[in-house]
C-alpha cells in the first residue's frame, strides 16, 4: 500500500527545513564577502555579459518606441524652428523695408523744409491719404483741408519743384490736381532766355505741354521752365518742367513743346501748400467784377 503523507521532492538526503538553512546561511555569507571583499566581480561581469543580449532582446520594443518618439519630436521641432526662423525672417524684412522708407521719408522732409524756408511763402506740410481711382485725371487727395488754411487755388510743391494746384477743399481734407491734369495751366518762363510762355497738362501721360507756340521760337529741349509769377498765382522761380522736344510744323507756323515735369508725385507722401492770396486772383470772382452791371 501507498503511504500517505506529505509529498517529498528528494526521497532521500536532508529535510527541506536543513536545506532551507543552508541556503540562507550560503547567501548571507556571499553577501558578507560580496561587500567586504568583492570577491565576485569577476562570476557578476560574467553572468552580465551572457545576460546582456537577452535585456537588449528585451528592450528592443522599448527603444525602437523611443527612437520613434525622438524622431517624430525632433522633426516636429525642426519644423517648428523653421516655421519661426521663416516668421522672423519676414518680420526683419519688413523692419528693414519700413526704417529704409522712413530714412527715405526723412531725407524727403528735410529737402521739404529746406524748399520751405527758401520761399518767402507761409506753407503747409501735407501728406497723401490717397489717390483717386480715375483714369481720366491726376489728383492726390491731402490729410489737412481748410481747417489748416488751404484754400483751392493754393499751390503744392515738393523739393523738385511744382507738384500740382489744390482744387477741392473740405475742413479736414484737400484734393489738388496735378501738374499733369489737363485742367491744369501754369505761366512759366525759359529760365535760358526768360520768354514767357504757358504750360498745360499733356495729353501724353506724365508730361506737360507748352502750346500756341510761333514756329520760330527761341525754345530747345534742355531748357528749364520755371514759374513766371504772371497772376500771382504761382510764385515765381519754382521749377516746372524740362523740355524734351519741340515741335514745329513750317505747314502752320506754330510749335509745340513736350516737357517733363521737374516734381516727382508719384514717388513721395509729403508736400509743401503755399498758402498763397488766392482771394486776389480768384477767377469766379474776377469774372464777376468784370461783369456790368444791368
């Protein structure tokens, strides 16, 4: 018959309990010359070195998971640093655009307050709000209007020389034709031989014309046109135009002169209104002085 009892693994030799004891005291006795006497670096690195490729087997999941993560970060970063290189690059571009316009601006203002100190004229510094969208004239609306004391009729210059006439008035708003407008007409003189002519806005875009010429004329391309001062509108000896070419047909007897205005509107903001006596050399009130009386 089968005993009964407890199950033994080891039929024969020391009880569990003895065996338990010796293994107790064997790993307290590695422990005492493990920290005393390191005594078993050399079986520890051995072991390490048979273990190593199965803990690199093991944490291949783990770093083929971060190296995936680093990955991913580090390009998310990367096109985060671009996305703001290419932010700052755009934004210093601008800055640079803008301080080289203000140095051209300021460079302007001071040519303008030199013009202004040259002409015996109070004036008045304006600065262009816009420019009408109109194909058939050549306006600049100002930021300053009658509030400032322009008055229509008043000319606008710049450092170049006479930019146009104002022509529109509101209080805290100004329109001004410009030289080029054909409603435009300036007495000029030659500056070469002083004869005195007018000057009218051209039919060719960007220039003036001084029509109703004699065929013989005393007028060459080069010569510099000034203002005359005939009406008292235009001071006289602003600058106006240079003559490009002069026309003349033998057939009529008559010239015609193609000249390129000395003021550059399209290139500034900024302009001088002289504030001249418009009330003296107003037309509509000429005209009615003129009229008799019924």
């Amino acid at each position: 018959m089968r005993e009964s009892g407890t199950i033994r693994l080891f039929k024969r030799g020391p009880t569990a309990e003895f065996r338990l004891f010796v293994f107790v005291l064997l790993s307290l006795t590695f422990l005492i010359v493990d920290s005393r006497f390191q005594a078993l670096d050399p079986a520890r690195q051995a072991v390490s070195v048979v273990l190593y490729p199965f803990q690199r087997l093991m944490l291949a999941p783990r770093d083929a998971v971060e190296h995936i993560n680093n990955w991913t970060d580090a390009a998310a970063l990367a096109r985060t640093e671009k996305e703001a290189l290419q932010r700052q690059r755009i934004e210093l571009a601008q800055i640079s655009t803008h301080a080289a316009q203000l140095a051209a601006e300021n460079e302007q203002l001071r040519r303008l307050l030199d013009v202004g100190e040259a002409v015996t004229q109070r004036s008045v510094a304006v600065e262009v709000m816009y420019e009408p969208p109109n194909a058939f004239s050549h306006h600049l609306v100002f930021n300053k209007g009658s509030s400032s004391g322009i008055q229509p009729g008043m000319p606008v210059i710049d450092e170049g020389g006479v930019v146009g006439q104002i022509v529109r008035v509101t209080p805290f708003t100004s329109e001004a034709a410009l030289l080029t407008d054909d409603k435009v007409a300036i007495p000029v003189q030659v500056l070469r031989n002083g004869l005195r002519l007018i000057a009218f806005g051209g039919n060719v875009s960007g220039k003036v014309e001084v029509r109703f010429l004699t065929a013989n004329v005393d007028l060459a391309p080069g010569d510099i046109l000034i203002t005359s001062g005939i009406g008292g509108m235009f001071p006289a000896g602003l600058s106006v135009a240079e003559v490009d070419e002069v026309e003349r047909d033998d057939s009529s007897g008559f010239a015609l002169a193609v000249a390129t205005p000395l003021s550059h509107p399209e290139r500034h903001r900024h302009f001088l209104v002289l504030q001249v006596d418009v009330s003296a050399t107003d037309p509509q009130k000429s005209l009615k002085d003129a009229t008799p009386l019924q």
